[in-house]
C-alpha cells in the first residue's frame, strides 16, 4: 500500500499503521497531526546512520573502482603543467564547520594572481557569469577535465572523510 494511501486510511480510521522492520502494526491515535509528527520521527531516527552509510560504501567502491583512472589524470596533469595535482580550497560543512576540499586542478599554477588583470579586461563579462568564456588560465587537460566533470572525483575522498555527502547541497565558500 502507498504512503499516502496508508495516511488517508489511518485518517478516516483514526488509527496509524507504522512499519517497522518486517511488522506492521496499528494504534490509536488523537490526531492526524500526532501521526505526522510520529510518521517524521521514525523514519529521521536511522536516517543520518543509513546516508553516512551509503556515503562510506559508495565513495570507497567509486574510488578503488577508479584508482586507475584517477592517477593517470594526476600523472597527465603534471605532465601538462607545473604545480600541484590538486587544487584544495577551504568549503563550509555541516555546522558550519571549514574543510578542505580536493579537485583535480584545471588551471595553471598561478591562477590566482591572473584572475586580477583579466577582470579588469573582461570586467562586464566576470560581472554577469563570474567566469569567462575562453579563460586563458585554463590548461589543456584541465579543459576535458571540466567538461567531463572528472575534475570533481577527488571529492570522493571528501566525502569517504565524512566532510561532505553525496546527498545534499553542495558546499559553499566561507
């Protein structure tokens, strides 16, 4: 029987049908509005304990699935560029705790210290989407990295950290 089925009998009824592992059992019950309550409580209980995990088993299998492939992207970066593999920069998590979050880098070096003289250049276009078009500071592997969105797969490694999850809004700059 579908949820919104099983609340709507339970209404005209006056009674909640609950399921817990493999029962089902009914109870008296006041008001719909307790069953709400109740409906929300059991089923935010085991919630954090089963996304965290998901969050563990999925992102280890991802990586050791992916081991390969990730380190030849970090041996062709540093083969097209100087500097480091991976860009980190600090992210705001759960409780508004800063981390450090991992990308494979797709920009030279000193990417930084350019950004400056090209929003002066390219100051309406910065304004309107905060990137440009044809950013010069991108490298060449960095290019496929970001359209194939590979750029991001160290970030499994944030969330087997437990700093983020693969479920929920992405994390924001401090």
């Amino acid at each position: 029987m579908l949820c919104k089925e099983v609340f709507e009998l339970s209404k005209k009824e006056k009674t909640r049908e609950k399921k817990t592992a493999s029962q089902i059992e009914s109870e008296q019950i006041c008001n719909d509005e307790q069953y709400i309550d109740d409906f929300k409580v059991k089923n935010v209980v085991f919630y954090p304990f089963f996304k965290r995990a998901f969050d563990i088993c999925a992102s280890f299998l991802a990586i050791v699935v992916l081991i390969i492939p990730l380190c030849i992207v970090a041996i062709a970066i540093k083969i097209d560029s100087k500097g480091p593999v991976f860009y980190v920069s600090d992210r705001v998590g759960k409780g508004g705790k800063i981390f450090k979050l991992y990308k494979f880098r797709s920009m030279d070096e000193n990417a930084e210290e350019e950004l400056d003289s090209l929003v002066k250049a390219h100051r309406d276009e910065w304004e309107a989407n905060f990137k440009f078009k044809d950013d010069p500071r991108i490298t060449r592997v960095g290019m496929f990295l970001r359209k194939t969105s590979i750029d991001e797969l160290p970030q499994l490694f944030n969330i087997l950290k437990g700093d983020m999850s693969f479920v929920g809004p992405r994390p924001c700059t401090p």
